[in-house]
C-alpha cells in the first residue's frame, strides 16, 4: 500500500513536472533573486501565478546593473523586492510569520571557483553563515520546507562518470564546493535533530539568457566578439554537463510541486559536453573565429563533470531539454540584445 501511494505521488509529479498546472496566489520565498537562478526561477512562478517574494543583498561580485535589470524586469511582473542580507533574520521573521511561506528557495551565495583563492572570507559569510541563518529561520517557522542550492563541485575530481548523489563527497577542490559540502551536512543535521524538511539540488554549469558574467559562456562570447583571446584550462579538453536555465528551473519547480522531505539530488543536463564544443558553437552563432590560448590547468578545475539524473527523473519527472549548441544559440541571441541595446 505504501509503495503504491509512494507510486501514485511519483505519477502526479511528473504529469505536474511536463506541463505546470498555474497556482494563483500562493507564496513563495526566494533569495539571491536579483541572481541568474533566482530571476529565472521567479520569472516562471510569477508566469504560473505564485506569489513571488525575494531578497537579494545585491553583492558587486559582477555588474550590478544586469541585477538590479533583472529586479527590475521582475517587479514589473508583480515581484515583492526586498534589498536584505538573509542573515537579517530579525527583518525577515515578521514577513515569514505574516506570510506563512511552504517553500523558501534559498539560492543566495557567494559562488565562483576561482573567486574563493583571492576571497575565501566572503564564502563564510554568504555560503556558510547565511545558511546557518535561514535554517535557523526554517527551524522557527516549523512548516517552511526549504529548497536550496548546493553544487556539482561537491563531487571534487572524482573520476567514476557519471556523478551519484550516493557518492562520498569529502574532497573538494575548492573553498567554494567545501562550503556546499557543509551546507548539505548542515542540512541534515537540522532535519535529524529538528525535523526539518530540505531538499539540496546540486546544480551543473548553469548558462542561458540573463547568464552570469564570471561564467564561461559569458566570458567566451565576449573574448570572441570584440576578438581578443580565449583562455582555455588544458586546451578546451575538459567536460562540463552545461544545463540550460529553463531546464534547472523546471527541475527546481519539479521540487516545489513534489511532497519531497528531504533529499539530495542532481540537477544536470546528464550528458557533458567539451569546453571546446562550446567555443565552437559560439564561434558558428557569432560568426567569428576565437583567437584560442592554452592554459594549464590549475588545482580548482576538474577534468569533468557529469550528473547522473535518474534520481531527479524517478522522483520529480525531470527531463532537461535543451542540449549545449540550442542553449547556446538562445544564449547569443539574448546577448545581442541586451548588450547592444543598453
Ligand atoms: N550558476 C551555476 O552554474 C551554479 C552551479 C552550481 C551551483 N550554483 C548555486 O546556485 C545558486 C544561485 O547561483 P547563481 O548562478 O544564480 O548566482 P548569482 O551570483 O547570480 O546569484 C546569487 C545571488 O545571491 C545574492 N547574495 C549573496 N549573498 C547574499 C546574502 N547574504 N543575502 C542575500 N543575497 C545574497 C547575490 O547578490 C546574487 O545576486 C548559488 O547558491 C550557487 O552557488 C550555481
């Protein structure tokens, strides 16, 4: 009998999970909104109806006016903005008591690999701190189930493909993957001791329209455009499972649909593509030939990663769609506009 409800949940999920049924009215909490996840996420549950609210301490870690359009774009769609740091938990409490949110998706974060060899302090404050601070804010509200973002770096230079949420996960190869480590292990100890319902998604290279600037596909497209050099780890011979932000967020509403209590899962493409491949598929959108430099890899990079996803596909109907030269056409055609127009 249970397995048979455990069945019929699964079935629900997943027709919810292709074809999102609109849910007038209802809030949601996300952080780190003004980001490239967050507005995407936000973009779509206010398109399916939710009821968006979002904080976001608007960091200069890159352009701060491709955040603050995001806020903008977002708000003009009936976003609650708040400009909050979510340690200020004594802000946030009264809205969360007033509002009564089930799911706050927690997405706020210092990221960036190579960032954290420079500035290891800002890791502490806005991945481990700031975790620490929302669960203690979950802990108090007692029924808000948080979805949070944690990382494909957690998975460090393992090298068995593709990478399992039951993997063990104790080498990081940076500061950064190390705090997302922690904040899995933190999670778990808050949902052993309070009970507390969570649901870690490890991300895979995210890239797509409203894409972060300290990313790759960024950084490519606009080395390659103005024709100055791309600098490529170990000649473009490296494997990242890049995902398409429409697919991402589709897993993230996925979660918010399921009755999940507390899970770990990947959410990638499961299918890695060379950095290389990418160069060339910019390269044919552009028009434009890269001027490629070679460089050798340093300690943070790791050769590959690659999601397995038939956890996220059993338990929420995940089915990423878009594959890297239509992300990447998509992407371009975004760039174009926004850049050339502002
Ligand atoms: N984009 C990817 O490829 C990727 C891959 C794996 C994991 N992730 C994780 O997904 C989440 C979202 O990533 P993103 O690509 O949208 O990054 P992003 O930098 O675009 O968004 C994060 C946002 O959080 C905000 N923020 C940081 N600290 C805060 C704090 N203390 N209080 C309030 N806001 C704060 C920043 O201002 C930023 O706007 C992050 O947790 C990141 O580590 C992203």
């Amino acid at each position: 009998m249970k397995y048979l409800t455990l069945l019929f949940c699964v079935w629900i999920t997943q027709c919810f999970c292709k074809d999102f049924a609109p849910i007038k009215d209802k809030p949601i909490f996300i952080t780190g909104v003004a980001g490239f996840i967050g507005h995407g996420l936000a973009d779509k549950l206010l398109e399916l109806g939710y009821d968006v609210y979002g904080c976001d301490i608007l960091s200069d870690y890159y352009d701060l006016n491709l955040k603050r359009d995001r806020v903008k774009r977002l708000e003009a769609k009936g976003l609650h903005f708040y400009r909050l740091d979510v340690r200020n938990i004594k802000e946030l409490t009264p809205l969360f008591l007033q509002l009564q949110f089930d799911d706050l998706v927690h997405l706020a974060a210092q990221p960036g690999i190579r960032h954290s060899l420079t500035h290891p302090q800002d890791y502490i404050d806005h991945n481990i701190d700031a975790f620490l601070q929302v669960l203690e804010l979950c802990k108090k509200l007692k029924k808000t189930r948080l979805i949070y973002a944690s990382s494909s770096s957690v998975y460090g230079d393992i090298q068995l493909f593709p990478q399992h949420e039951e993997m063990n996960v104790s080498s990081p190869n940076s500061l950064y993957a190390a705090t997302k480590i922690a904040d899995e292990l933190f999670a778990k100890v808050y949902h052993h001791v309070y009970g507390l319902q969570s649901i870690g998604l490890r991300f895979f290279t995210v890239y797509g329209p409203w894409g972060r600037p300290d990313m790759a596909h960024f950084m490519f497209t606009q080395a390659i455009d103005s024709g100055k050099p791309v600098m490529l780890f170990d000649g473009g011979r490296l494997y990242r499972d890049f995902t398409y932000i429409d697919d991402i967020v589709n897993g993230i509403i996925g979660v918010i649909y399921s009755n999940l209590q507390f899970e770990i899962m990947n959410l990638g493409k499961g299918n890695p593509d060379k950095i290389g491949d990418l160069v060339t598929f910019i390269e044919q959108k552009l028009g434009k030939k890269a001027v490629v430099v070679e460089k050798p890899l340093n300690k943070t990079e790791v050769y590959k990663t690659y999601a397995d996803i038939s956890k996220a596909k059993g338990l929420i109907g995940y089915e990423p769609e878009v594959d890297l030269k239509t992300g990447v056409g998509l992407y371009i055609e975004w760039y174009k506009s926004y850049y050339n127009t502002r």
